[in-house]
C-alpha cells in the first residue's frame, strides 16, 4: 500500500533492549584471610531478549590496586542461554581478604555486562551497587583502626654504679592496618625527674626494621650503665614514646607502660628501677707528724671517707675535741681545714668511695707531757640525698684495738721523770781544821727529765741529818731544764779531821724519782803535834822519897824521879805509841793508849835516873827529853837537878845566811826554793865550873850528825869559854810546804871521873827559818782542730793546770761545764809540775747558732797550809757565719683542679737549708687568704715543717684561664737576729675543660592563615666549664620550598651585647614573622640557627640548632618547621541560566 511494489505489508513493534548489572557485597569481611563475596545480578530490563551474555569484573583494593578474580556463573547452564526480558543471570566473585586490602581501605568492585540484542546491537551496563545512583563501584570499605602498644620492663637490673641496666620494649601492632616507620623515642630520667642521655634501643626480635605487621611485636633492648647520679636519685625511670605511620598517612603514637596492671595504671606509667640507697660515712684519724717535745707541732689528718652507696653533700667537720691526757679540753692551733678529696670533689661534697682529708695541728706544751699525752677525737658529717645528715666519729688507725666504740687518736707522750743533784761546799772551806767548824753545802737539784716534777725536792743526806742538821729546798714545781737549791750545813768532828776530809754524798728526790748520787770531798787541814813536858818530880834518898828536889838529898846514889807530860797540841789523835826519848835516861814508861791521844789530851810517862858520883862532881845534871809518835816528834823540854843548879853548858843557835843552789846569797834569810843552803851558826858556852876535855858538840835535828864545836886534843874547854861552830842544812819540798823550818839544837859533851861518865847537856836552843812560801796555780784551756766548719765536728779541749808555786798543792782539781765527762783530778802536785788533761766536744746546733762558743774552766787546789787556790781560763770559739737557706715549696694537693665549686689544697712546706736555726717563721698566703697566717716558732737546719696548709674553691675564672697561679711567702729570723724570708710560686693546670654551646629554636607561637603572627625563641646555653665571648647567631629562615625570608633575631635583653656567657648561663634572642600566601603555599616554614662563640683559647665554638622537641627522635639538630597543611578546594556550581523546551532551541 505504499505504491513500492510486491513488498511485505510489515506490522513494526518497537521493542527495547536494555540491560542492568547489580553488584552487591553479599558476604562481607573486615580481617586478613576472611571471604569476601561479591554477587552480581544482570538483569534484562528490554523487552528483546539478549544473547551472548558477558561479564567483565573488575576488582581493586581502595586504593586502586588492580586485583584478580573472575565472577562464576550461579547457574553454569545458563552460559548460552539467551536472557529473555525481565530475565535475570547472577554471577559470584569470591577474594580472600589480605592485610594490604585491608591497609588500602577495602575493596572496590565494578563490572560490565554485554549482551547482543536480536538484531546484533551490542548491549551493555557497567554495574552499580544498588544503590540507585547510577553505575557507581561496588565498595567494600574496611575502616582503618591502627593502634600500637608499648610496653616497657626491666630485663636485666642494676644496684650499683657500673652496672649495666638492660630495659626491653616490646612494641605491639595492636590495630588492623600495618604500620611503618616505626620509632622509638626513650626518655630516661632519674628518679628525681633528671634526664640522662641513653643510647637508641637496638631492634632484637622483628622481621623489618620499622614495618610492624598486624598482631606483630617489636622487641628492642635499651642498655643503660648506672651512675652515681642514679644511685642517689633513688634510681632511674624510663618511658618510651613510640610512633608509627597507619597507610593512610595517619600517625599513630603509644607511651610505654610497665607491664604491671596492679599499680592502677595499665596505660602510660613510666618503668621504674628502685635501687636501694645506704648512706654510710666513716671517718679515720691519724697522726700525719709528731714530735713528742714541747713546742712540736703535731699534725691530725682527718680522713672522712662515704663508705654508702650514695653521694653525700654538705661533708664538714662537726666537732674535733682534743684531750689532754689528764682530761684537760684543749684548744687545736690550726683546723681543722679541707687539705684534699682523692676524687676531685667540690668542697662538702664526697662521692661514693671518695675520702676527703682535714689537717689540724697542736703545738705541745709542757702540761701535755707531764700529762703523758693528748688524744683527739672527730665528728664527721654529711648529708645524703635523702634524709638527715649523718655523722661518723673518728677512729684511730690501729686494726688491733678491738674497735671500742669511743676510739680516739692517741699521742702517747713517753714521761721520761728524772733528777740530777749537784752538790757544792759554799761556806766553811776549803778546808777545815777544828772540831765544831760548820760546813754549809748547796744542793742543787735539776730537772734532767722531760715532765714538770710537782712533789717537793727533798735531799737525802745522811751525813746531815744523821747529825741533826736539816736541809731546807726551794719549793716546787721543778719544770724540766729548772734547777732548785737546797741548803744544809755540818758541824765537822773529831773522826772527820782523824780521817783527812769529809766525803758527803745526797741524792735528790721528787716523789719515787730519785737522782743518782753525788758527792763532795772537803779535806782536813790536819796538824799533829805533840808538847813535851818534863818535870822532876821527886828524889829518893836512903829508901825516902823526898817531893821536888832539894839540894841537900843530891847525892850520890839518890833517885831522881822524873815524869813527862805528853800533850796532844795539834788537831789530830795521835794513834801512834807515845815515847819519850831522853838524853839520860834510856827507858822511859808511857802507857799504852788503845784509843790514841786526842786533840788536847794528856799522856804521862815516867822515869828515873840515880845520881853518880860524876853528877855530884858536876854539880847538876841536865837531861833533854822530846815526846815521840811515829814520825812525830814533839817539842824539846830539858830539866835540870838540883832546881836551881847551873847547867854545865849552854847554847844559842841562830841563822847565819841562807845561800841559793846557785851559792848567791839569800840576803832576806828566807828560803824559796828546793836546795836552798841554810847556813846556822852555834855558839856554845861552858856555863859550869869544871873544864872540859872531851868533844863538845851540838846536835841538831835538821843536822846529818853531831856539829864538833871543840875537838878533844886541844886545851880543855874551860869554865867560861865561848865556842862558834857552823853547820848546814839543804832546804827540802817538805820545808817548803811547811812555810818555816823549825829546829832545836842542843850541846853536849861528856865528862868523866874516877871511871864514871857523866853526860853533860845544855838546855836547848831553838830557831824557826822562815820560808818565802808562795802557793800559785795557774790553768790554760786550748782547743783543737780549728776552724769550725759544721755541728758535729769534734773539738778537743786540752786543760793545763801548773803549779807555779814553790809548795805541793793538794787536791787539785780542774772542771769544765763544757766538758761533763771530764776526769781532771790529782792529788798532789809538785811546783812547777803540770796536770795536763784532755776531752772532746762535738759542736752543737746550740753552739752555731749563737755565733761563738764562750767556755771557762776552773781549776782548785788546797796549799800545805790549806788555803784554797783557785784560776780559770776561757777559751772563745768562733763558729761558722751565717748561711741562710730557707726555703718554701708551695705544692698542691692535686695534679689538677676540678670543676667550680670543688676545692684546692696547697701544702706549704717549710725547709732550713742553712746551718743555723729559723725562729718566729710565719707562712702567708695573701692571694687565697690575706689573714691566714702559719706560724713555725722554730725550725732547725736540715729540718722540713709541713704543717702548713691552706685551700681554696675553684672558681670560673680559675677554670677559664684553665691554671691557678699562686703564690706562698714566709719570713723569720735566723739565730742572730737576721732577717729570713722565702717564696714559692705554684701553677696548677685544671683537668680537661669542655667549651660547648647548644642553640636551640623553638616555636613559641604558630599559626595558618595569612597575616598570623609567627614568633620563634632562639637560646644559646653554654653547655661547657669555660665562659664563652663574642656570641653571635647565623639564622637560616626558609619557607619549606627552600625559597628565602629575610627576618633578624633580636636579642631580648639588649644590655648583654657583648657580654661573656658563663657555663650555664642562656642568651635569647627572638623573631617575629607574619605568615603570607607564599609562606602557605609553600606547606610552611623552615628556620634553623647557627650558634657561635670563642672560647678563653680563642678556639671557635659552635652549634646547629634544633627545635626544643626531644620526643621527635632527633635532639641534636633538627631544623624547626612549622607544616602549614595543603587545603585545596574547589566547588563547581552550575545552573541553567537558560532553559529550551523543544528541538533546535537552545
């Protein structure tokens, strides 16, 4: 019907052909390994029914990580079936969750069905998730959960310094995404909250470093080797900062907590070590030096040592109480003062094992060696870091004591108590002669010991007291080198002047000392001497005896009877038998007289002579009689009988010249010398009435022999007839001594008649000779070998005592106080002869110093008459000049000084080089300490005083010039007065010094948006020991794309320009900066300082500044950012700004 032919008349139906797919997640998962299933739905929403039905899945992770995996047919027959309109086909697509699905976000699945309609059109649907809003994915979203947990324990403890502390962190993936760049960031402090500078845990247990898997555990160990610091702080605490990154970027971060639940904290509580503190402190006191005299310094070294676990603080010498041995509180001279620390720690403080030792003197006196001693004892105290302070009283350093609770440091003073007695005759001497003469000795008693004697001196001597005397001492104390007197005196006897000298011995006492003996010798003047007296008593005649003699009965045959009284005249008993020699008589009857003949006492002898006829032709008789006692002959008394008769001879005797050895005459008649000729001349007369024939001689004691005045031969000697006749006498020592030469001479002849003989003798005629007597003593002290040159040398003194007299002198005696030992004693010495001695005498300290040795010895002796003689001689000897060499030796107690704070020593040690001794030295320190000042009373040569010391605190100016100069002075006087001084400079470097600085800039105020102000803090701290100079800052300001800002720090406290930084100390600077769009569109900004210095040195000194942020992993120098997070947008709008409703419009 449409005029085109046979054509088939075609009835068209308009079909459609349209297909949709449904992708759902029926079987979701959220976890590594479980089953996600996917099912997809293709239904043909046409009314032509489909061929060739396709499916093209794709399957991805969020993140667009293509994944694998071909959907299944629910129904596999229907693989070529045609899908009718309406119809539906249902694939499944099963994947296995893994942990990267899950880090990626999920899954993302989109398909696409193709399907052929009838007439070949090719159709197709991209799938959507059913939520009917178009072909969008179907997603299967796994919400990311990252978490981490870190735990902290202690694996390996620690209690003591030294030990190595080992922490395990255990760090825990506990979320369900993986992370990376796992850090740890560790922060150990001590107890008191003290950071402390730990090593980076090191990774143990993990399979890659920094990835933590799901459910995985890091295991790291973190060693720390403890301080001292830690000790004291009670111990250390360690918290770890972990930080990961989640896969989207996320930061995850965990503090470490300790593992135990129980403390009610399972969250962030720090890993505590305890670690338990023992304060303990000891303190030990010894003797550094000491002498053991008066005027000693004796130095006390208080060692305080802390024998705890901990450091303690405030370390001091709380008390030192010095002892006398009888209880007495003394005072300490000097001290106690802080000498030294073997460790180098400021003062007061005392590490673990560290002794610091105190010095204090004492100079002795008197009181403590009579006491026998001191003692001294400590308290030492210190302050732990927690608690009181404690305290340790000293000990002394002896391990055998026992360790008694109360242990203090004993000076035994040896007590060495002794006396000497010296004893002196001064009155009454030097000799003595009679009963009754009073001698009075001194005592005088000496302190030879070391300790003051306070019992009174007393004298024992028996010789006085046994007498009844008494001795009467000065009163005490007797301190040593003092010397008392004590007197006493004695009334000499009869026995003392029979024994020749009286010997006294005393010794001395003070208490139970008691010296050794001493004794003194005074001689007797002794001077025997006998008289004669004779008388004729009676005469008997024809058997009567008639009393006297009366003429008429002198007869021949009669009995004349005599008697002779024999007196002791001298001061001696006479204990020889006492005779009588008689002329006449042969026999003469003395009694014997057991107990001798006192001074003073009587003998009478007896005897008789008859008459002959011879005598009564005479007319009388005259008979000489002389007492005799041993060599003693007394006195020449003659009788004559009838009384009244005239002697038949008379004689006068008389000195005629006296003649030198040399013949010269001796024309005073007196006598000087041995050998001297006394010349005496006798004139003999006949004064009887009868001639004589026979020799007429005269018979002298002193004589030879009888002097023949008239020889027989001649013409007879007549009544009246004179005769001169001479004889000669050679004077002798014994003359001499005597002083005159005494002698009788009588004449004597005999005449006879009718065979009988008579002797005819004269009364006697005696003479004394008078002698030029001098008694002369004379001492010469001498001294070799000279010169002196040091103490020591030996010089020998050589004493010449002469007799320069011309008599003996007796008991010669020569002393020398230089010479104590000295023996110089003889007991006779003839004139002119010498008693020479010798002794030595080493050269004393004493004596060099005083210049010269001033020495006078005596000599005494005793004349024959008993006159004392005395002479000295002294002897002046030069000693070495003076050669002063003091010298000082300033040395410090450590070889170099520590930190500020800590303390400094300086020995000053005081040496005499020269050769005379140092008094009245002072040590002066005026750098450390103007009003210190050490005084050494006395320093002998050779000798090294070191207790002087002195100390000081380091201070920063010591550490930062890096040595202590310092100078020690010290000034006397020598022994003669001369001036002394010496000084001694010391230079003492420090230890190792650091000159650190660490810059650090911190963000102090941020912001985001333009026109927000930016502030920074920039610090330099000065992280050494020396202070730094000439600080300055280089500051690197840079958006985070590197591009420049131009911005200058100011210095916040404009008066420390220029100023030095101490150790310690900060210097700030600030800088302010308004953020811009380029700041923002950078992603932020990036500053970083440069921080510099000079040391003291010169040396530069610097540091790179970082941000303040020691959790971020870095504390050295990471640069300060401030990330301004991208935030890019954009909105699009639109709308219909013009609408159309049919074909062709717009």
């Amino acid at each position: 019907g449409a005029g085109d032919g046979d054509d088939p008349t075609v009835l068209p139906i308009l079909g459609t052909a349209d297909v949709v797919l449904i992708k759902r997640v029926t079987q979701p998962g959220a976890v590594a390994g479980e089953s996600v299933v996917f099912t997809l739905t293709a239904e043909n929403t046409g009314t032509l029914s489909l061929s060739n039905v396709t499916l093209a899945d794709t399957l991805t992770r969020a993140d667009g990580t293509p994944l694998g995996g071909t959907p299944v047919l629910a129904d596999p027959g229907q693989a070529t079936v045609a899908l009718a309109p309406g119809a539906v086909r249902i694939w499944t697509l099963t994947h296995v969750l893994s942990q990267d699905d899950i880090d990626a976000g999920g899954l993302s699945n989109t398909a696409t069905v193709s399907a052929t309609a009838p007439d070949g059109t090719p159709v197709s649907d991209v799938s959507d998730n059913g939520a009917g809003d178009g072909d969008d994915p179907t997603d299967l979203p796994i919400a990311p959960s990252p978490a981490l947990e870190v735990t902290k324990l202690v694996r390996t403890g620690g209690a003591a310094v030294g030990e190595t502390v080992v922490f395990e962190i255990r760090a825990a993936n506990t979320g369900n995404v993986t992370l990376r760049d796992l850090a740890l960031v560790d922060t150990l402090t001590d107890l008191a909250g003290n950071p402390r500078s730990v090593a980076e845990p090191v990774l143990e247990q993990g399979d890659v470093a920094g990835l933590l898997a799901v459910g995985e555990t890091h295991v790291f160990a973190l060693s720390y080797v403890l301080t001292q610091a830690d000790i004291d702080a009670g111990g250390i605490s360690n918290s770890v900062a972990a930080a990961a990154v989640a896969p989207d970027g996320t930061r995850v971060t965990d503090l470490s907590d300790d593992g135990d639940d129980a403390d009610g904290n399972d969250q962030n509580d720090p890993t505590e070590l305890r670690v338990d503190t023992t304060p303990a402190l000891a303190a030990v006191k010894v003797i550094a030096d000491g002498p053991v005299t008066v005027g000693g310094t004796v130095i006390f070294d208080i060692r305080v040592t802390n024998t705890g676990n901990v450091t303690l603080r405030d370390a001091r010498i709380a008390s030192d109480t010095l002892t006398r041995a009888d209880g007495t509180v003394l005072a300490l001279t000097s001290g106690p003062v802080l000498r030294s620390s073997d460790q180098g720690s400021p003062a007061g403080t005392l590490q673990v094992g560290e002794t610091a030792t105190w010095r204090a003197s004492y100079v002795l006196t008197q009181a403590d060696i009579d006491a026998g001693g001191i003692s001294n004892i400590a308290v030492a105290e210190a302050t732990p870091p927690a608690g009181g302070p404690l305290t340790a009283q000293t000990r002394d350093a002896d391990p055998d004591d026992g360790d008694p609770a109360e242990d203090p440091t004993v000076l035994v003073l040896p007590r060495d108590p002794a006396l000497a007695v010296t004893k002196v005759l001064t009155d009454g001497g030097p000799v003595f002669a009679a009963v009754g003469d009073v001698l009075t000795f001194r005592f005088d008693v000496t302190n030879t010991g070391n300790v003051t004697l306070t019992d009174p001196v007393t004298i024992s001597d028996p010789l006085v007291t046994d007498a009844g005397g008494t001795i009467t001492c000065a009163p005490g104390p007797l301190a040593p080198g003092e010397t008392l007197s004590c007197t006493g005196s004695y009334a000499v006897t009869q026995d003392d002047i029979d024994a020749g000298a009286v010997t006294n011995t005393a010794t001395a006492s003070s208490g139970v000392v008691v010296s050794a003996p001493d004794s003194v010798t005074v001689p007797a003047q002794q001077t025997p001497a006998l008289d004669t007296d004779k008388q004729a008593v009676s005469i008997t005649f024809e058997g009567v005896t008639y009393p006297g003699i009366d003429p008429q009965y002198y007869r021949q045959g009669a009995v004349v009877n005599y008697t002779f009284t024999v007196t002791n005249t001298g001061n001696t008993t006479i204990t020889d038998a006492i005779t009588v020699d008689d002329n006449l008589v042969p026999v003469v009857d003395c009694p014997v007289l057991p107990q001798g003949l006192a001074p003073g006492g009587v003998v009478t002898c007896t005897a008789s002579h008859v008459i002959s006829l011879t005598d009564v032709d005479l007319g009388a008789i005259t008979n000489v009689a002389t007492a005799v006692a041993g060599d003693l002959r007394g006195t020449t008394d003659s009788v004559t009988v009838p009384q009244g008769g005239v002697p038949s001879l008379g004689i006068t005797k008389a000195l005629e010249s006296v003649a030198n050895a040399d013949n010269s005459p001796q024309n005073d008649l007196l006598f000087d010398a041995v050998g001297d000729v006394l010349t005496y001349l006798f004139t003999v007369e006949n004064t009887g009435t009868v001639s004589f024939a026979r020799d007429v001689v005269v018979n002298d004691g002193l004589l030879d022999g009888p002097v023949v005045c008239f020889a027989a031969g001649q013409t007879d000697f007549a009544p009246g007839d004179t005769v001169d006749c001479r004889g000669t006498y050679v004077v002798t020592q014994d003359d001499l001594d005597a002083g005159e030469i005494p002698n009788e001479a009588v004449a004597a002849t005999q005449y006879s008649r009718d065979g009988s003989t008579s002797f005819v003798t004269s009364d006697p005629a005696r003479i004394v000779s008078p002698a030029a007597a001098t008694a002369a003593v004379t001492l010469v002290k001498s001294v070799e070998v000279l010169p002196v040159t040091t103490v020591g040398q030996t010089l020998t003194y050589t004493l010449t005592v002469t007799n320069t007299g011309n008599q003996r002198l007796r008991s010669v005696s020569a002393s020398d106080p230089l010479l104590p030992d000295l023996t110089c004693a003889q007991a006779v010495l003839d004139p002119q002869a010498q008693l020479v001695c010798a002794a030595d005498y080493v050269v004393t300290q004493a004596d060099v110093d005083r210049g010269t040795l001033t020495n006078t010895a005596d000599v005494a002796a005793l004349s024959p008459q008993g006159a004392g003689l005395t002479a000295s001689d002294t002897v002046v000897t030069a000693m070495p000049a003076v050669v002063n060499d003091l010298q000082l030796e300033k040395r410090a107690t450590v070889a170099s000084f520590g930190a500020v704070g800590s303390t400094i020593g300086f020995d000053l040690i005081v040496t005499n080089n020269g050769n005379v001794t140092l008094t009245d030295l002072e040590v002066t320190d005026p750098l450390i300490d103007p009003d210190y000042v050490c005084r050494i009373p006395r320093l002998a040569p050779g000798v090294t005083d070191g207790s002087c010391a002195i100390s000081r605190l380091v201070t920063q100016e010591d550490v930062d010039a890096g040595v202590i100069e310092n100078t020690g002075f010290v000034a006397g006087l020598d022994a003669r007065g001369g001036a002394v001084s010496a000084r001694d400079d010391v230079s003492v470097p420090t230890g190792p010094r650091t000159a650190t600085l660490d810059a650090t800039k911190a963000l102090t105020r941020s912001g985001t948006t333009p026109g927000a102000t930016i502030s920074y803090r920039i610090t330099l701290r000065n992280t050494g020991v020396v202070t730094l100079r000439d600080l300055a800052i280089e500051d690197t300001f840079t958006r985070l794309d590197g591009t420049e800002i131009t911005a200058v720090p100011v210095l916040a406290n404009p008066a420390e320009d220029g100023t030095p930084l101490a150790p310690g100390a900060t210097r700030v600077w600030t800088l302010d900066h308004v953020l811009s769009q380029e700041d923002i569109d950078a992603g932020g900004l990036r500053n970083v300082v440069l921080g510099r210095a000079i040391d003291r040195a010169g040396a530069p000194v610097t540091d790179v500044s970082d941000d303040g942020d020691d959790t971020d992993g870095n504390t050295a120098d990471d640069p300060t950012d401030l990330a301004i997070a991208p935030a890019p947008a954009l909105e699009v709008i639109k709308v219909i700004s013009q609408s159309a409703g049919a074909v062709g419009e717009t």
